[in-house]
C-alpha cells in the first residue's frame, strides 16, 4: 500500500512539471498567435495601451491632436496650413505649414518656445540640429514622432508621424487652419504673413 502511493505521489510530481514546462516552453518560444501579451504603447499618463487596437484613422487624429496643442502653444501665435497627408502601409504623416514669416533673428526662439512645450507636455527630444540657416527639433511621444524646422525661404514645417497601427482608411484632417486652407494647393507658398513679433528682427 505504501509503495503505491509512493509511486502515485511521484507520477504526479512529474505530471506537474512536465505540465509547466511546457507552458514556459509556450510563452517564450511559441509563435505570436495572440493569446500572448498585445504589443503596447505607454502613455503620458504611465499607462499603456495596445497598440493593435489603433488603426489609421485613430493614429491620424492623435497626430492632429498633437499638433494642433503645439501650434497653440506657440504665442504670440502664427498662422498655419495644411501640408499633405502621407500614408504607407500601416502609418501616416500629418503636415503643417506656417505662413507667418519667422525672422532669422527669431528662429532660435520659436524652436526653443516649441522645444519647452514638447518638454513640459513629457515628449522625449530625440535630436537637435543646430544650423544657423535650417535648424530643427525632433521629438517622440506614444511611440510618435514630431518634428519641427525651418527650410527654403526660412518657412517652418511641422510634421507628426505614427507608429506602425493597423491598416485602415484615413480622412482628411478636421482640424481647421486659422488662415487659408489652400485647398487643392501644393507645394504650398511661401510665408508671407506679417507678425510683428515673430517678423521682426527683434532688439
């Protein structure tokens, strides 16, 4: 009688290991099928969210989101327009264009001031470049990437690009520009707006 449940006790013993060894087995070396953990992003907030349950659509919107804040932080403010809407298999780019004329003596300034937002609204700055001439900023947020420089007759562009989402269709931005929209219109002008901050050549 002892025997037997000696031996019942150790048939089980190896049952149960073979049983978790097989499903450690599973989850480091089995084929992504879904019943792993979803591929995630982290948020601002430190709380993350599944990147899957995104699509084209909803990561164009978090683009516009992210640029229509960044636009509106900027004071005294500027005017803007829509770039075009690029898409590729599974991301999308949103483009801003402004059409106030930002003087060479003024383009530090406007990028720190977007800079300092980006901080304090917790995007990582990915990359600085300096030039006296076409200076730019690179920054990441969500596993989003945003940009902002100056290019051919000083004009500044503004870009937000997303991560890999699920495919979909993707409409045109809602967000209205607070100037002409160009509609129909690329490459769009040059800047020839006037501020009389941002224009001037300052003290």
């Amino acid at each position: 009688m002892r025997r037997r449940l000696r031996t019942a006790v150790v048939t089980l013993a190896l049952g149960l290991a073979l049983a978790g060894c097989g499903r450690q087995q599973a989850g480091s070396d089995g084929p992504a099928t879904g019943t792993g953990p979803a591929a995630s992003t982290t948020t601002g907030g430190g709380t993350e969210k599944p990147m899957s349950t995104m699509d084209m659509q909803g990561a164009a919107e978090r683009a516009d989101s992210m640029l229509d804040l960044t636009l509106k932080a900027i004071e005294p403010s500027v005017q803007w327009a829509h770039g075009p809407t690029t898409t590729g298999s599974c991301d999308v780019t949103r483009r801003r264009t402004v059409m106030t004329i930002v003087a060479p003596e003024r383009r530090q300034e406007f990028l720190d001031r977007v800079t300092e937002f980006w901080r304090d609204s917790d995007y990582r700055i990915k990359a600085v470049n300096k030039d006296e001439e076409f200076p730019a900023v690179y920054a990441q947020a969500e596993g989003f990437g945003i940009s902002v420089s100056v290019r051919g007759g000083g004009q500044v562009f503004f870009e937000a690009d997303s991560p890999c989402v699920r495919a979909s269709k993707v409409a045109d931005s809602t967000s209205k520009p607070n100037g002409p929209a160009y509609e129909g219109v690329y490459p769009l002008p040059r800047p020839d707006v006037k501020s009389p901050y941002w224009s001037s050549g300052g003290a």
